[in-house]
C-alpha cells in the first residue's frame, strides 16, 4: 500500500492553488467596491430565521469608501464580525474532526471494520459488493469521510482483483462510494452541515428526504457496479482498464483480510467504543434537528464526540503514545485549510464593508425575475459545479458562497434548504471528475487508472444520477422544502 499520512491532507500544490484563486477573488472584490454602486435592502429579523431582505426595499445609498488596505485584514475581522463565531466554530469543528479521524486511521478501526464486512460475507461475492458499497456510502454521507478513505483504496482493489474483478469496481466500492454518499449528504458536516448553519437553517433539518435520495442514489450505484462487475467476471477482456490491469493483477487469493487485527480483543472493543460514539453523534444531530433552541449546540457537541470517540478509540485498540502522533499529524494535515476558510470568508465581508453586497444581489435578482425558481435553482447548481473547477474544499466554498446566495434565493423564491442541496450536488459530485481535483489524482494514481479512461466510465453513472439530483431539486420546489 502507498505510504499515505493520517488524517486529512491537503496538498501543497492544492493549497496553493486555492490560496491564489481566493486571494484573487479577494483582491477582485475589493475593487469591485471601488466601482460597483453602493445600495442596500431593508432586512427584518424573522424568529428561528435571522434577517431577511424585504424584495422591493433597495436602494442606492452613499459609497462607504472601503480603505484598500481593509482588503487585506479582512481574514482577521471575520472573527469581528456578526458571521465571527459561526466562522471560529467551523474551523474548531473541522480541526477536532481531523484530529479524531487521523487517530483512528492510524489504528487501523477503519482497515478492521473492513476486514470484519469481508469475512462476514466473503463467500457471496455480490451480496460483498452491496454491503462494501453501502459502508463506503454510509461513511460519506453520514460522516463526511471522503480522502480518509483513500488508504483503503489499494486493499479495495486487491479485493475487487480477488473476486475475479478490475480495478474500477474496486474504486467503484469505494472512493466512488464514499463521493456518492458524501454529495448526498443526509448528515454531511462539511457540506450540508457548514452550509445550512451559514444559511441560518436548523442543523441538518430536512434530513428525512436526502435519506430517500441517498437510498435511491444507492440503488442505482449498485446496479452499475453490479452490472460492471458481471460484465467484467464473464469476459475481462471487455474491462476498460484490462490492459493497466493486466500489468499489476494478482491472482484470487490476493486479499487476506488482517487477522492480526481480526483476532485482537482491544482491536474490536476500539470498534465498538467507535460505533458508539458515531450513533451517538447520529442522534445528536437528528433529534437537535428536531429541537428548536438546541441547534447552535449540535455541531460543537458533534465535534467534541467525534474527538473522544475517535482519540478514545485509537487510545483502547492500543495506539499508545502513537495516538498523540496521529492526532499530531491530523492537525497538520488540516491546518492549511484554516487560512483557506479565513480568506473565503472574506470575501463576503469585503463588499459587504464596501456597501455593495446588495448592489449585486438586486442586479441578479432583476436579471432572474423572468426565470423560474427552478430555473434559479440549476443556476446555484452551475454555480457550485463551475467553482469546483477552482476551488475543491467544500468548507472553503460554502463560506464563499453560501453568504452570497442565502439572499439571492429568498429574494427569486427559492427556499435556502433547496438551495443548499443544489450547493451541495454541484460540490460533491464534480469531487470524482475535475482533473483539478487532487483527491482524484491521488486515486487514479494509487489504481494505475489513466484519467480519459475513468472520465468515460464514471460518466456513465453521472448521466444517470444527475438527472435524478435535478428530480430532487423540482419537487422540492414543488412541495416548499424546508422549513425555509
């Protein structure tokens, strides 16, 4: 296996691409305030709500006269600001979560639930490919685990080599999976959970109908993978990747699952202190959904579960003094992302400081007062999907975005839950498919998979889910998703 850090890693060359393209969109929104015209909406302070624009109150108003020096200490006066303890609890979230999953990767709970799912169903190859596939989802979708699963990526492959398969449905079960799962987002917190708090949404309200997407979003994962499988098994030949397959397939006893770990008592007590403590999490997050007034409590609270759970975990399966390394290490790994965030947030406090925030929301809104609010939907969709390009943190993207388009939909009527959910498509989806994506790169390199070839199996599935997230987006208009 590739010797990967623990925890979540953001690379130096991804960093520096997001440093620049948000610094650029800093320096481009300083000097918008310099020639945009200044106006501003009437806003009232709706309960459970926050503030809400009045649509036909704009005005022009005078030009506040932003300094150009403001520009550059705007990252540090987001912590000043009204949005300043929403954006410090975000990043002490994200750091206590990165911590807590280095620490249990370090351990290996992740390598031996795997190990314990193949054993389990190890002679029903199929019914193996569903579970593997439902797990990875699962860790998505709930928990927001997408690089994390990168280590189990190569062991994923031998398995799928082992069953008489190639290497893309081994990536299919997993890192496919977990992309899946993590852009449908029933409880992601980095999407889903970031977006909805900056949003002034309840905390992962509404999660009752992403459920039936996921499920649905599953059914038709597994019959792609199920169908490919098969395919494959009967003549591997007709594989996409049999020639680069043919050069590192292994014979079917490739895959052992680690007994070491199967057979360590402290190794299964780690696991279900674990599992514990992610149900727990699971509940917190629904019932707080539910509980109005316990919303703000819900992610910190989460965030300080994942902690113990994880740390804890890796603490009783025997890490020892190892788990202050990982958890070392999981800071590191994500502390790049802390200045990332900061400068996204900026952004937003830039031309709100220099009066044009409102400017450009009535400008928009006017150019989509003759569309639809379906319409305006896909275009928050578009939207997400073209920022991807540039920018691949989810976190970072919804503290640049999500500011900008809460208004933008309630003055076209268009819910601020459905217009997290089209924020959070555009964002998980294009995770698997940007070439500027480094999670990808990552991937096709750990498979041995040239990228023309994935683009065009993964397509496949694209043609079918993304239609079926367009579905999700109409009756959301159609029935008011909500609760606003």
């Amino acid at each position: 296996m590739a010797n990967i850090k623990s925890g979540v890693q953001i690379g130096r060359k991804a960093f520096l691409q997001a440093l620049l393209i948000i610094f650029a969109l800093m320096m481009l929104s300083g000097i918008l305030t310099q020639v945009i015209p200044a106006g501003e909406y009437v806003r009232v302070e709706e309960p459970g709500r926050g503030a809400v624009i009045m649509p036909d109150s704009f005005r022009f108003t005078d030009q506040p006269g932003l300094p150009v020096w403001r520009w550059f200490t705007a990252p540090v006066e987001v912590f000043f600001s009204p949005d300043g303890v929403t954006i410090l609890g975000i990043i002490v979230f994200i750091l206590l979560v990165g911590v807590a999953f280095a620490v249990m990767e370090r351990s290996g709970i992740l390598n031996y639930a795997l190990s314990a799912i193949v054993q389990r169903f190890g002679n029903r190859k199929y019914t193996l490919l569903l579970v593997l596939t439902f797990f990875f989802m699962a860790l998505g979708g709930f928990f927001g685990l997408l690089e994390e699963v990168i280590p189990l990526v190569p062991i994923m492959i031998a398995l799928a080599f082992s069953l008489g398969w190639d290497s893309l449905t081994g990536l299919g079960m997993s890192i496919l999976a977990a992309n899946v799962g993590f852009s449908t987002a029933v409880f992601n917190f980095f999407t889903i959970g970031i977006a909805q708090q900056l949003a002034g949404l309840p905390l992962f309200s509404g999660w009752a109908p992403r459920l039936v997407l996921f499920l649905g979003v599953y059914a038709l994962l597994a019959l792609f993978l199920t169908r490919h499988a098969k395919k494959v098994e009967a003549d591997p030949s007709r594989s996409p990747v049999f020639t680069e397959d043919s050069r590192v397939k292994v014979g079917p006893d490739a895959f052992q699952p680690n007994t070491e770990i199967d057979d360590n008592p402290r190794q299964k007590r780690a696991a279900i202190f674990m599992a514990v403590f992610f149900g727990l999490i699971l509940v917190v997050v629904m019932l707080f959904s539910w509980i109005e007034g316990l919303n703000a409590l819900a992610m910190p609270l989460s965030g300080l579960l994942f902690l113990v759970g994880g740390v804890g975990a890796g603490l009783i399966a025997g890490i020892g003094k190892g788990a202050w390394k990982a958890a070392w290490g999981g800071f590191l790994g994500i502390a790049p992302a802390i200045p990332l965030l900061m400068m996204a947030a900026s952004v937003k406090l830039i031309i709100s400081a220099g009066g044009i925030l409102d400017t450009m929301l009535y400008t928009t809104s006017q150019g989509l007062a003759t569309t639809s609010p379906f319409v305006s939907t896909l275009a928050i969709y578009a939207l997400t999907l073209v920022l991807e390009l540039f920018i691949s943190s989810g976190s970072a993207k919804a503290l640049l975005v999500i500011p900008l388009i809460v208004p933008l939909a309630d003055l076209v009527g268009v819910s601020r839950q459905i217009a997290v959910s089209a924020f959070a498509f555009g964002d998980g989806f294009s995770n698997l498919v940007y070439p500027t994506n480094a999670l990808l790169l990552i991937t096709l390199n750990l498979a041995g998979i040239p990228y023309h070839k994935w683009l065009k199996w993964v397509l496949r599935l694209w043609v079918i889910i993304l239609p079926v997230t367009v579905i999700f987006l109409a009756l959301a208009l159609a029935f008011n998703y909500g609760p606003f």
